[in-house]
C-alpha cells in the first residue's frame, strides 16, 4: 500500500476490484491499437502532428469526463444496494476520507486509461515541439471538466437513498453527457484561441486574453467541482451523523448568481438585465430541495431540538434554498432591475416574480411530502409540471396572455408591477398556509 492508499483505504479497495491483470493488459492493447489506427487516419489526411495531439485529447478527456462520472455517480448507490455502506459508518474514516476515497478511487480504470493515450502525446510533442502551448490548454480544461463530471457524480450518488435501480445510476449517464458538452465547448473556445479573431471570456465587462481566458476557465471548473465535492462529502457526513452547517448550501448559491452574473453581463443585450443570474440559482434550489428528503420525522427531530445553533444548522434544505433565493433576487433587482432603462424594467420585474414561484413551488413539494404518498417527489413534479404546462396550452393560442403572470412566471408590460405580482403572491400565501395546517395535523397524529 501506498502513502495515498494507507491516507485513504477506499482507493486500494477500488483499485483490487478493478485493476486485474487480464483487464489491464487488453484495455492497454486495444489504446495502443486505437492510436496507431488513429495515427494511420490522420497521416491519410492532414499528416499534421497538432491535429493528431487534438483527436487525441479528444477522445482521451471525453472518455475520462463520461466513464469517470458513471463510476463516481454509483459510488454510494452500488455501496446501498450490496448493503456494506452502513457497515462504513461503523469504521474510523472521516466523512471526508470516505468521500476523498470515493473520488479518487471510483474512477481508478479509467484514469488507467487515461494514461495509456499519455505516450501517444508525448510522442507528438517530440516530433512537434509547436503543439506544446495548444496541449497545455486542452489539459488544463480537460482535467478541470473532468473533475467537475466526477464531483457532481459523487453527489447524485451520495443524495440516493433508493440502491440499486436509484438515481445514481440514473443520473450517471446524464452527467456524463453533460461533462463531455462542457468538455467540448471549452476544446471549442480552446481551438478558436490561434485563430485571428476569436470571442474573449469577458467577465464583469472585463475581456479576458488567451493565456488569462485559459486559466479563469479552468479556475471556474475547479472552483464548481470543489462545490460539489463537499456537498457530497457534507451528504455522507450527514448519514455519519456529523454536524451541517446552515451556511453552506445560501453561499453556494450567493457564489453561483454572482459568478453568472459576471459572465451575463458581458454578453447580454444593451438593456436586459443578467436573468440567467436568476435562474441557475432557482434551479439548484429546485434540485437541492428535491434530492433532501426531509418528511415527517426528520422536522419533529428539527422542531424538538432544543439548542437554536442546532436547529439552524438542521434547517430544512427547501427553507434554506428558498430563503437565500429571496436575497439573492433582492440583491439583483436593486442592481440590474430597479434602474433599467426601456424595457429592461419590464424584464427585471423577474426578480420579483420568479422566487415567488419558486417558494410555492417549494411550498407544495414539502406538503406532498406530508402526505401519505410512497413517492410525494414524484407526485409534486408531475403536479408541477401541469401548472406550468397548461395556462400556456389554454392561453396561448387565445391570446389570452394577460392571464399568464397570473400562473407561471411571465412579465406583461401592459400590466402594472403590482397586478403582475398579486397572482404568484396570492398562491404563496394559499399555499403556506395549507402547509402550514398539513403539518400541524401530520406532527399531531404521531405525536
């Protein structure tokens, strides 16, 4: 065992399943095999060295960013359905040695594969010193999206509860998927960088150059999957019943909007103000609050604790989320909305509007929790989905829309801002208050 196997026994586990002899020997064949074939391709073609280094990395961070997201993103489901992940708990690890061991381990074949395209590049860079600048950029991209796919697959696979046929392996494909889109757009902007006129990251109105574009990029990715690397290890140390804190998914949120809103700003049209700033939050809101399941029991434990840092830190994820969107939206109205110019006060409205959505839809999840469905998560997205699909079937085609603000999140400028506010905040408050009356009945009946 190594230094970094005795740190963390997870990887030495993970690297006696999946490391067989046989395995390594055919998998390392058949890279080799797949860069002379490759090679043969590109020398019929183009004979260049740059383009060789670029299908290369091509399929060698695609490969790491899809693979090593399903492996990571079954960690902890594959550890649920064989029934060994409470046997862990019994273990010395730390939340953090047993989230750092997944992360690290998991994934050990395909950065296995990984390497065996290494001498390939390596010969690229001999026979074409020129490509060493375009390598460097792809490998700084390439491993910061790759890590990132990997980190957001540990949380999916640490917030499933279900085993087996649970999100984890569900959601492992789909992140993968979505790895390999950012993986390819960043090998986009990467490309366009030895071209004469290329599109600079601009951030906060700042154009950031090549050299500097390259690492902020980077940074970003780092910086995400750093996010979603604690939020898994924060998930486990909650199985572990290690203690939260109530800061920590409000920060996460506060971070996203600012740093949405820097990209947004440099791009958007004269006038609108950064709604994409807006929404990423609400969406990982949306997500946090469905993946916490927090019925019955987990709020008698919340409202019986008895010292108030605690109940803090225990705070719903849905009343943590939600109450941060109410700040964050705030905070963006004042700045991009309030003194808009043209239409743009019209579309700010949306700062408004869109967390009052969020908060009954947030509302409703958590009464649906409280009632007596096997699968209230499932029941409230349906549910969800139909007030928001048909006032637009039903409106829409009678050009009825100045009925829309009153059921989904929509601006009319015709409309004063109170009469676009009243709808969303008349659901708010109808809707807290049979929360309120379904809790009060649920906690009463098993008290």
């Amino acid at each position: 065992m190594t230094a970094l196997t005795e740190r963390f026994p997870e990887i030495f586990r993970y690297r006696a399943q999946e490391t067989g002899r046989v395995k390594l020997v055919s998998s390392l064949a058949a890279a080799l095999a797949l860069c002379a074939a490759t090679g043969y391709s590109v020398y019929g073609t183009t004979a260049s060295w740059g383009d060789y280094l670029s299908v290369l990395t091509f399929m060698q961070f695609n490969m790491l960013a899809f693979y090593g997201a399903l492996c990571t993103a079954r960690a902890v489901t594959q550890e649920r359905a064989e029934r060994t992940w409470d046997f862990q708990r019994l273990t010395p690890l730390s939340s953090f040695g047993i989230a750092a061991g997944k992360f690290l381990g998991a994934p050990v074949f395909p950065w296995f594969l990984f390497a065996c395209l290494l001498p390939a590049e390596l010969l690229c860079l001999l026979f074409s010193p020129g490509v060493y600048g375009d390598l460097l950029c792809r490998y700084a991209l390439g491993l910061s999206v790759a890590l990132l796919s990997m980190a957001v697959g540990l949380l999916a696979s640490s917030y499933d509860d279900t085993g087996g046929s649970g999100m984890g392996h569900l959601s492992g494909p789909l992140i993968g998927l979505a790895g390999a889109g950012a993986l390819n757009t960043a090998f986009r902007y990467s490309d366009s960088l030895a071209r004469p006129y290329y599109q600079p990251v601009t951030f906060y109105g700042s154009q950031l150059g090549p050299v500097s574009g390259v690492a902020f990029l980077t940074a970003s990715f780092l910086a995400f999957a750093a996010w979603a690397f604690l939020g898994a290890r924060y998930r486990i140390g909650r199985d572990l019943l290690e203690k939260r804190r109530a800061w920590r998914l409000p920060a996460f949120l506060v971070f996203l909007a600012w740093y949405t809103a820097g990209l947004e700003q440099g791009s958007s049209r004269t006038g609108v103000p950064p709604l994409t700033a807006l929404l990423l939050p609400a969406l990982g809101v949306y997500i946090a609050a469905f993946l916490s399941c927090e019925r019955r029991e987990y709020w008698r434990r919340w409202l019986a604790a008895e010292e108030p840092a605690r109940r803090l830190d225990d705070s719903p994820a849905w009343l943590k989320g939600g109450a941060a969107m109410l700040v964050i939206a705030a905070a963006l109205f004042l700045v991009y909305g309030l003194d808009a110019p043209g239409e743009g006060r019209i579309y700010g409205r949306i700062y408004l509007i869109l967390p009052l959505f969020l908060l009954r839809d947030l509302l409703f999840l958590q009464w649906c929790r409280f009632s007596a469905g096997r699968r209230p998560e499932m029941m409230a997205l349906a549910y969800l989905a139909l007030a928001y699909l048909l006032p637009l079937i039903m409106l829409g085609p009678t050009k009825m829309t100045g009925f829309l603000p009153l059921f989904v999140p929509y601006t009319n400028g015709d409309l004063g801002a109170a009469a676009n506010l009243a709808g969303p905040l008349a659901q708010v408050l109808l809707m807290g208050y049979f929360l309120r009356a379904k809790i009060r009945a649920a906690l009463a009946d098993r008290a």
